[in-house]
C-alpha cells in the first residue's frame, strides 16, 4: 500500500511525502484527495496543500492514476491563527517602484504572535527586512519581494558584537566560514522562532553582473549578502517559494536548529557567483525536503567554519536530511566544507536526482581546517552528466594560502589541531549515467587517512563525447576524461558491486589503502 507521510503543517498549508525509493519523482502521477475529493495532481513525492482554514481537520490520501493504488487516509489538523495583517493596509504599494521596507516592516511588528503577514500580488521592491518570533509570512502566488538594487538602503551587520560585562562575542555576520561584516540580507532573522514562511510567490534577491556580482571578490563596504540569513534561530519552515537572483549564498542558516526547507525552488544563473542554494552552518536538525536548485555554486554545501570562528563557537553542523531534491548545473550536489572546522556529522542524503553538476556527493578540506567529518550517507541517487560524482578532497586549494606548500605537500605532515579528519563515509545505490570526467576521485591526507570508505550497488557509465576537465580543486593534477575511480590514502576500503562501463583508464585505481574489501 502506498505510505504518506505528514512532514510540515501550517495555519495554511500542509506538505506531505510519498514514501517509496524513487527519486524524486513518482513513477506514475497521483491524485491527492482532501477530505474524499480529489483535488490535485502531482509528480513528485513531495508536496503542499495550500490555502486550507486555520484550526481545522482534514483528511489527506493519493491515488496512483495508473494502478489506481491508495494511500491510508492521514489526518491533519491546520495550526490556529487569529489574525492575518495585510502588508497594503500599512502602506505597502507592491507596484514595483515604490520602497515598501517600511511599510513592510510595520506590518511584521505589528503582526500579533500566531498570526500571519500576508502580501497579496504585487512586486514589493524593498530593502532587508527583519523577523520577529511567533508569526507567519505569505507570499500570494503573484507576490514578488524583490530585492532593490541601492546599497544604501542595506544596512551593515557588524562581524560582532561584544559583551559590556564579559570577554563574550556574539557572532552577528560571516563571510565564508570567518566573522565579517556584511550587508543585511533581504531576509534577515536574528534570534527568532516559530517562525514560516510559506505560499507560493516568489523572492527575487534582484543580484546581477552590474550590481552585486560586479568584482564580487572585493569587498565594497561589506561583503554581499544572502537573500536569506537566519542567525542563532529555532524552529524555523521556509516552505513552497521561489528564491533567485541571490547577491551570494542563496539561504544561510547559521548557528541555528531545526530547521524544515520545504518544496522551495531556487534558481540562480549559472555563471553567478557564490551563489550557493542551501548552506547550513554550525547548525543542527536541518530537513531539505523535495527542493529544486539550479545555482552558480554549490546546490547545498553543509560548512561548520573555519578554524578560528569554530574554535570560539564551539559548534558543530549535525543531522542534516536531505531527502527527494533534485539539483542541477551547480559545481557540486551535496557538498560538505571547506569550510568544516567546528565538525560535520551525521548527514543523510537520499532519494535525490543530480543533473549536470560539476560534482555530485562532495567533501572538500584541508590542511589547516581541523575538525571533522563523519558518517557521511548517501542512498538511492540518480546521476546524469555529472562530471564527477564522487570526490573527497585533502588538499583543497581555497584561500590565499590554498596554494602553499602547507596545503597541497603529498608528504606525511605532523598530525596537529589543524589537521582535518575524515571519518566513516557510506555511498550505495546510486547510478550514474553520462558521466564526464571521473567516476571518483577519493584523496585522503597521507598523516590521516580517510578512516573508511564504503560503496555499494554502483554504477557508473561514461559520456562517449565528454571532454577533459579537471576531477577536484587541488594542486598539481592533470585533467581527465573518462577515468574510472582514483582512490588514495584511505584506511579501510570496501567495494560491493561497484561497476564502471565505458571507461578509458583502468576502472579502480588504489593506492595506499590499508584494508579493502572487494565483493
């Protein structure tokens, strides 16, 4: 019988998971019924109900439209809410010209707890606007917050502010893993909860090569800022809009815990810079659920800091799920790091389709770092034209010292606090078509090998027109084109029905590995 599943529910919207071991997509469409009347179709395993009543009962099921299979009926019930403020009746234009942040930010602060910021159709073009606690937004299918495009109208977070009675230091901006100033995102929320933002309308972070990607690696003022920045935040649902155009990382969750980003799609162009989808840092309890991306960077990138901020924070980045995302041109699917050094564990990546992504499941680390990684999962992923899909790499070749010696020495170094560990990585069924470059490159540090690194039920086929390019970032390797797995420095490697068709190399290419483990 199919499985459905209750993932998130709102005063407005419930979403909702098929359980089944597709990626995705559903074999077949299916009919959502609410209360025995059919209401939608839909193709993916994840999906919302939207504009339900506030404190009401409803009963949920799918039917398949080709086998006519049913689901058990789920009951769920919307949360109360008592008021719902309207951004136009605080003086919100929504036409596009005007600046709405004032209006905009009155009605957050007026909004009751429980109740709900509501922006019907319009474009809202305003600068960042600040959450409180307690209360819900939406985005009206034709409601577009849009980002204006005048710095001045962005005010600057400061890297820090200091206790006036102790040695303390609230980290209030970061930029790539360090404490910096930034410019407030267009979306910020500092030390909330219970908070949603959900509907179907879309935020537009209005970046483009004339304005914030213009000479994006220097820093005018402040660093670029996300289009959503939520710091020391809980309980927090972004769920079924649009984000895109981000100046930098696209949502940035930092120093904040659990944490639902649901049915969300983010686009980015390709050629954009930084412009990552989903970066949780020195987070915990972070579901990424049935999202698409389509970004310049990284589709989601799990960090925990560099070495100096993570030794002050003290916190590390554990229980991530990501689960039936599909992802698309970004430089890697799911990576983890550089950025690593107050810890990453427990990560769970499963049911999720990558398409023309530079990388697929991807570490990346190095001298210097510290910290660790550990039980890295990935289960049940499709991979098409994906120039690598798997990569761990030591010796990352980030940041002005990338490239010393320090960094990409191939020799034992001494093992000391900044020397990055690697733990227990598990990959199994997973198919990988039309692949480009490598089917994997798995590096480890020579003084610290990767503790283990098992593979099972996979499959890895190659691009008969695919060009040379380069597997990882990192000094001193050659391009490659259709080479099979290169893995080096591991401790304990494991291989079960591992197979690679079409290759130009050798399919397996092992050095120094301690113990493996050929089924």
């Amino acid at each position: 019988m199919l499985k459905l599943n209750t993932v998130a529910v709102t005063s407005r919207t419930a979403s909702l998971e098929i359980e089944n071991d597709e990626c995705y997509y559903v074999p077949n469409k299916m009919y959502v019924y609410v209360n025995d009347t059919k209401k939608y179709e839909v193709n993916t395993n994840v999906f919302t109900i939207k504009n339900l009543i506030p404190d009401t009962e409803y009963l949920i099921m799918v039917e398949d439209s080709v086998t006519l299979e049913k689901s058990d009926k789920v009951m769920i019930k919307t949360l109360e809410e008592k008021f719902m403020v309207n951004v136009r009746d605080f003086g919100a234009k929504g036409d596009g010209k005007t600046i709405d942040t004032s209006f905009i930010q009155a009605a957050i602060y007026s909004c009751p707890e429980g109740g709900r910021v509501f922006f019907p159709g319009g474009i809202y073009l305003t600068g960042p606007i600040f959450l409180k606690s307690n209360i819900t937004l939406e985005l009206s299918k034709d409601a577009v917050l849009l980002g204006a495009n005048d710095r001045n109208l962005y005010p600057i977070l400061p890297n820090t502010i200091k206790s006036q009675n102790s040695d303390e230091e609230l980290y209030l901006a970061t930029w790539e893993g360090e404490a910096a100033e930034c410019f407030a995102s267009l979306i910020t929320g500092i030390n909330i909860e219970n908070v949603n933002i959900i509907g179907e309308g879309t935020i537009d972070g209005n970046a483009n090569f004339e304005t914030w990607w213009k000479e994006h690696k220097i820093k005018k003022g402040a660093w670029r800022p996300r289009t959503v920045f939520l710091n020391q935040c809980k309980n927090i649902l972004i769920e079924g809009v649009t984000i895109k155009n981000s100046p930098a990382w696209t949502i940035h969750p930092f120093q904040s815990e659990n944490l639902k980003f649901i049915n969300l799609t983010i686009e980015n162009p390709k050629n954009s810079p930084n412009t990552d989808g989903l970066n949780p840092e020195a987070s915990k309890n972070v579901l990424i659920l049935g999202c698409k991306f389509s970004v310049g960077d990284d589709c989601i990138a799990i960090k925990a800091g560099k070495f100096d901020m993570a030794q002050k924070l003290g916190k590390l980045t554990e229980k991530v799920f990501v689960r039936n995302c599909y992802m698309e041109y970004g430089h890697g699917g799911v990576v983890i790091g550089s950025e690593m050094s107050g810890g990453v564990k427990e990560v769970y990546v499963e049911k999720c389709i990558f398409n023309n992504t530079d990388r697929g499941i991807r570490i990346k680390t190095r001298r210097g770092r510290g910290g660790f990684i550990d039980e890295i999962h990935a289960d049940k992923i499709r991979m098409n034209r994906v120039k690598t899909p798997f990569t761990i790499n030591s010796f990352y070749f980030c940041d002005v010292d990338g490239k010393t010696e320090y960094v990409w020495s191939k020799e034992k170094l001494p093992i000391d606090e900044r020397t990055p560990y690697i733990g227990n990585i598990y990959l199994k069924n997973i198919n990988c078509t039309d692949t480009q470059v490598a089917a994997g490159f798995i590096y480890g540090l020579p003084e610290r090998k990767i503790e283990k690194v098992i593979m099972e039920e996979i499959y890895v086929d190659f691009d008969q027109n695919a060009k040379a390019d380069y597997p990882e970032m990192l000094s001193f390797v050659e391009p490659m084109c259709k080479n099979g797995f290169y893995f080096n420095n591991v401790k304990y490697l494991k291989l079960k029905n591992v197979k690679v068709e079409k290759a130009e190399t050798e399919p397996f290419i092992k050095l120094n590995i301690d113990e493996e483990e050929i089924l």
